[in-house]
C-alpha cells in the first residue's frame, strides 16, 4: 500500500487557527476530515457549544 501525503499539514491547521485568532474571532471546534479542515468560529459574546450531531453554520465555517 503506497503513502499518501497529507491534504493538510499541522502546520497548516496551525497558521490556521492563529490567523483566526488574529482577525478577532473566536474559535468553537476544528473539525479534519479526509477532504480538509473546517474552523469553526463564534462572533457572539456567548457562544454556545455545537453538540456533536448539529451542522455547522455555514457564516462560521473557514475550510483549508
């Protein structure tokens, strides 16, 4: 079985979430996937915690 590189690197994933921590928003859930990753992100003073069956807001979402 051959090796695949990675979609996404974790240095990626990284400059990632501080670039979104840079621009003011704040940070709900990272989610990797075999097509990439999605940041999910809250603008709200409250933010509520997306339970594990809810889809994400598509507003919220920034995808590698």
């Amino acid at each position: 079985m051959s090796h695949k590189p990675a979609i996404v690197t974790q240095a990626e994933i990284a400059r990632a979430i501080r670039a979104v921590s840079a621009a003011g928003l704040q940070i709900i859930r990272v989610v990797v996937r075999r097509d990439g990753v999605a940041i999910e992100t809250s603008t709200g003073e409250n933010p509520s915690l997306p339970t594990a069956n809810s889809e994400a807001n598509d507003d919220s979402d920034f995808v590698l």
